[in-house]
C-alpha cells in the first residue's frame, strides 16, 4: 500500500546524494550477500542455505532502497525459480492466494472514497462537529485519522488527504507553520496515519501480517477478529495520544472560530452529495457491515473485499473507470505476492526452522509466560524496526520466523503476529515510514519533534499494550 520509494522521491527534505550512495552501496552489497551465504559452509541444508542466501540478498535491497520493494520482491521469486531452490509453483505461491488481490480491492476503495470526495467530507464534517477550541480540533483530527482506515487503506493515501486541510486550518487560525499547532498536528498525525491500521486490517502492514499467519499456520484470520482483540486500545490510544502531545506541545492562542470557519467553509465548497458519493459510500458501508460480521457468516474478507472492489468498477453501479483503475500503483501488490511467496519457500526448504532455532537460543529463556512475551517481543520488534527502517521490510522478514518459533514454543502464533505487527508502530526517526517522510516534507515540524512525540507514543502504545494483552485477550480466547 505504501511505496516507500515513491514517498523518498516525493519528499523535498530527502538527500538525494546520501540516498544515491546507499543504492549504489546496496546494489554492489546485495549480489556480494548472496555469492558468500550460497557458497558459506553453514551446517544447514543447502536448500536452506541457498534460500537464506536469496531473501539475504533482498533484505539488503530493501533496506537500501536500490528498487521498489516490489520489484525487489519479484526479484526474490524469480531468483528462487531460476536457481532451482524450490519449482514455480513454490516460488511464485504466493500470487495465487487471496491476501494481494485483497489488498489490490482495498485499493480500488480507497480509490472510490478519494476520488469521490468521501473522504474529505468526513475529514471536514468530524473536525467541525468535534471542534469549538484547539484542543478539541486537535482531537477532531486524531478521530478523523482513525475515521479515515475505514474507507482509505493506506497510511500514504491518508496523510496526503489530511494534509491539505490541516495546512489550511493552520493558516486559518493565523500561526505559523512550525508553532506548537502546526508542530502537533503534522507530527502526530503522521505518527497514527501509520498506528491505527496496525489495529485493524486496512493497511498493507497488517494484511500482510494476516497474510503470512494463514499461510504459515492456516488458521483463518476473521477482519472483526483483528479488530476485537485491538478494540479498548483504540479509545486508550486517541485520549492518551490527544492528552500526552497537547502537555508537550501547548498550543498558542489563536482564533479557534477561524479554524470552524474554514471548516465549514470546506464543506461548502463539496456542495452537496453527489450520486457518485452517495454510491461509493453505500458500497463501502456494505463491506464494513459484511466484514465487521464476518465472525456469523463466515464469509472471508478477502472475498467481500474483492466482490465490493468489482463492484465499485462495474458501469452505472460503480464509480470507478478504466482511467482510475490504471493510476493505482500495482507494485505493492506484488510485494505483498512476493513475500508471501519467500515465506512458503522458506517453509518448504526448512530454512524457518533454522532461523526460529536461532530465535529460541536467546528468546526463549525470557518466556515465561505470554505477558513477559508480549514485552520482549513489542521492543525487541522495536529495536528490529530501527535498523530496518521500512516496516514492510522489518514484517516480511521477520514474522515468518516469529510464528513459526511461537507454534513451536505452544504460544498463539497469530496473538504473537499481532503484537509483532503493533510493535512497526513505533517509529521516532524520519526514515522508518514512507509516511513519516511525505509528512516531513511538508515542513511543520523537525526530527526532533517526531523523535519526541513518536518515543512518548511508543512508551504509551506499549503501555496500553501490556492492559489490553494482560486483562482483555484472555477474555476472548486469544492467549
């Protein structure tokens, strides 16, 4: 969903000369990476040897960023094929099952609620019922952030919605870009654009956690499932997130009527509900009904969600054209093909029971029960994501081997996903999210804002965490 490439080019604040180094550098490091572990003499297989080899070789061009994640990837898939690893089938596994064309359909909807004006409708109409003063504003747009996972599946495609209301609002209440406001609002919404769609699955993170725990366990990941276990921390997390930044940053006075105003004015200016919103917006409140009860019908989301998106592109139903459809950017769907594909190679080589072997001999003295687990794994997770710094890059190559190490140590493989999954939240530098980066761009706040603001939600998110897994998992079966 998130193309962290497309967001480094987009972004006016990023070096190209020191990113120009670090391609080159991964481009000579990855084929070097993979000639020594193919020929290492490791006493393991050589399936798992060759195959540790290849997803070595992708990890290095994933953190250097040579190519698009995607064709990185593909790359991985191809290689695995050509060097007789695993047959075609194997390798390219994973463009055969549903989790890519689910996320291609969360796509087209995100599509649908963006072109349409839906979107922006929300955003407005929530921030001005919420809003009287800044505080309450403020909180208006930490709701709108959440409001927005349900129709906008991609932490990118959300900030890049907000952000052109919020640089208005700023300017509307007459302070400038880097006062505490402005300071605020873009580093904390930066921040939960990429939180809040680890709490449910409307974002290529979290599918793809899904993805990888059903095709490594087989154990069938409802959409309502993933968002009951993430339920009370969604309330915990907006006041505590609303509270904690408004005591670091106290916003200066303004003219909070101006903000209303321009508000309102927003919402003048989309007039009144056209039939291609009032249809885009019945079809998205159908797939949230069908998913949000997916636990009676038993109805996979993958199969709501890709019905809705045909539906969305069907003549005088939908609302989307041939047009549209070619702007979406298929490259993350094929990242999400890819890794699935490395993982069931990984599997059918036996190179996850190496790598879960090694997880164990430093892991598994500290987990003495799923609560002191929770806390290795969330900062262990978190120390992970600072030196990977793209969180799909940190999920693919490391959730395999976490369940495959929480089926063999009897813990619940997916509530060790999610946990792991939540943990990508936490981000304090720049370059750990595409969606930190476009946020960035726009100049209202410096590293230094986000590492302060970011570090406090990591310790908070880890905190409601620890409430939520303690008092509320064992209640509905997921320990």
């Amino acid at each position: 969903m998130e193309s962290d490439t497309a967001a480094t080019a987009a972004s006016p604040s990023h070096r190209p000369g020191a990113v120009r180094k670090i391609q080159i550098l991964g481009a000579i490091a990855a084929p070097l990476v993979l000639l020594l572990l193919w020929l290492a003499p490791l006493s393991i297989e050589p399936r798992a040897r060759h195959s540790l080899a290849i997803v070595s070789f992708m990890m290095v061009l994933w953190v250097t960023e040579v190519v698009d994640h995607g064709i990185t990837a593909f790359a991985g898939c191809y290689l695995f094929w050509m060097l007789k690893v695993v047959d075609f089938r194997t390798a390219f596994s994973g463009f055969s099952q549903d989790t890519p064309w689910f996320l291609y359909c969360a796509l087209l909807i995100a599509k649908a609620a963006s072109k349409t004006g839906l979107a922006q409708r929300i955003a407005y109409s929530l921030m001005s019922l919420v809003g009287a003063s800044f505080p309450r504003l403020f909180l208006g747009a930490i709701l709108v952030s959440f409001s927005l996972n349900f129709i906008i599946p991609s932490g990118l495609a959300q900030m890049a919605t907000l952000a052109p209301i919020l640089i208005g609002l700023i300017a509307a209440l007459g302070v400038p870009p880097r006062s505490n406001i402005g300071r605020s609002l873009f580093a904390t919404l930066s921040c939960t654009s990429g939180l809040f769609n680890k709490m449910m699955l409307a974002g290529s993170a979290s599918l793809l956690a899904r993805g990888l725990v059903e095709n490594l366990t087989h154990i069938h990941v409802y959409w309502s499932q993933w968002l009951k276990a993430f339920l009370p921390a969604i309330p915990l997390s907006i006041f505590a997130i609303w509270r904690v930044v408004l005591w670091l940053y106290p916003p200066e006075d303004s003219p909070a009527a101006h903000g209303r105003a321009y508000l309102r004015e927003g919402l003048e200016k989309l007039g009144p509900w056209s039939v291609e919103e009032k249809r885009s917006s019945i079809l998205i409140v159908a797939a949230l009904a069908l998913w949000a009860t997916d636990f009676l019908h038993h109805v996979s989301p993958s199969l709501i969600g890709i019905g809705i998106g045909l539906v969305l592109c069907m003549p005088k139903i939908g609302v989307l054209r041939s047009s549209d459809l070619r702007e979406i950017n298929f490259l993350p769907i094929v990242f999400v093909g890819g890794v699935l594909s490395m993982s069931e190679t990984l599997g059918a080589t036996k190179t996850l029971a190496t790598l879960a072997g090694w997880i164990s001999r430093w892991m598994a003295p500290l987990f003495s029960n799923f609560i002191e687990a929770t806390g290795v794994l969330y900062w262990t997770a978190f120390l992970y994501h600072l030196f990977l710094g793209s969180e799909l890059s940190m999920l693919s190559t490391s959730i395999p081997a976490i369940v495959q190490f929480a089926v063999e140590r009897g813990i619940n493989p997916l509530a060790s996903a999610m946990v792991w999954t939540f943990a990508a939240s936490g981000q304090i530098f720049v370059y750990q999210s595409a969606v930190l980066i476009l946020g960035y761009s726009y100049g209202y706040f410096e590293p230094k804002d986000l590492f302060r603001i970011g570090g406090t939600m990591a310790v908070v998110e880890f905190l409601i965490l620890m409430l939520v897994v303690t008092f509320y998992w064992p209640l509905i079966g997921l320990r």
